[in-house]
C-alpha cells in the first residue's frame, strides 16, 4: 500500500497544512528567507490576478490604470506613469490596449500639447464593478485564512517592508528615479 503525501494531493482552503511552496528555496536564498517568501507571494498573486482579470480581456496592471482615473477623473499619460511608478512604453502599450477595448479615450491636452490626457469612457463603468468583484475575490483569496487581527499585522507588516525597499531604492545609484511630472513620456 502506497503512502500519500501532501504533494500528491491537491490543497483545500482553510485546511491547516505546513508551510510548502511549489517554489524549491535555493540553498543561496536560505540567506534571504524573507525576500523569497515576498517573491513566492508576488508570483502567486500576480498568477491568481492575471486568471481573474483574463476574462474582462485586462492585462494584468490595467486594472491598476482604470481605478487610478476612475478615482482620480482624467490624468495626464506622465502622471499615470509616474502614479504607477511605470515607465512610459509599458503605459502607452497598455492605453493603447485600454482604447482599444473601449474603456479609455486619449486626447491632446489643452495646456500643454506635448500631454496627452487619458480618461475613462462611459463604457468603463461597467468593467468598474467588475474589477471591483476581481479585487474582493483576490483579497479573499489572499487573506480568507486569516483572522481580523492577523489581516490588519500583515498590512502594517507589508507597509513597513515596502517602506524599507523605498528606502534602499532611494539609495541605489542603480535605481533609475521615476520621470517628473514635467518629462514627456508619451511615445504616441
């Protein structure tokens, strides 16, 4: 009789199980158990967020794009960029992509016609509440397995490790700093 292991069958939510990861730790990440947690996390959530957002025909960051301008109303393509701590082929790839699909329209700015200014259209409003069901879905995915108490540690917990990786950034001299809001970043 053959023994079964937890590799041979699949995961069930709010089973307690030991850590494990499809991801071997490396013997050279074993300096760095943190950093590599932080990468397994990112791989996976960015996975679950790709699968959900495939359906409304969104590439995994335009979500990002769309609530920035429905929050924020219509934005220079510079200042998503920058929002978005982006650079400006990947925004252009993805306004492109958004325009195309209908969900944003470009137009030249009225101040400064080097700008273009990218606003949500009408038919966006729509796609708005189903990112809005996404996002709620992947929170739970993310966080369905812990308490109040541990979901407001882990955020304070992820602020300060974000803190802390704005601070190294700063101090890189390899960190390329973002454009100003002054930079023309449009490659239309």
């Amino acid at each position: 009789m053959s023994r079964t292991t937890n590799r041979d069958t699949p995961s069930r939510p709010h089973q307690e199980t030991p850590a494990t990861s499809s991801v071997p730790v490396p013997a050279v990440a074993q300096a760095g158990p943190v950093s590599h947690a932080i990468f397994r996390v990112a791989r996976l959530h960015r996975m679950i967020a790709g699968q959900l957002l495939r359906p409304l025909g969104l590439h995994l960051g335009q979500e990002l794009v769309m609530m920035h301008l429905w929050e924020l109303g219509p934005q220079r393509q510079t200042d998503l960029v920058r929002l978005l701590d982006s650079d400006a082929a990947t925004m252009t790839r993805s306004i492109k992509r958004l325009e195309n699909a209908g969900f944003v329209r470009r137009r030249p700015s009225p101040d400064d016609k080097r700008a273009t200014i990218i606003e949500p259209t009408v038919a966006s409003q729509a796609l708005r509440r189903e990112v809005e069901r996404i996002w709620a879905e992947l929170e739970g995915a993310s966080t369905d397995d812990l308490t109040p108490d541990q979901q407001a540690e882990a955020l304070h917990t992820l602020q300060r490790i974000e803190d802390s990786l704005a601070r190294a950034a700063t101090r890189s001299p390899d960190v390329t700093p973002a454009p100003t809001a002054d930079a023309d970043t449009t490659t239309d």
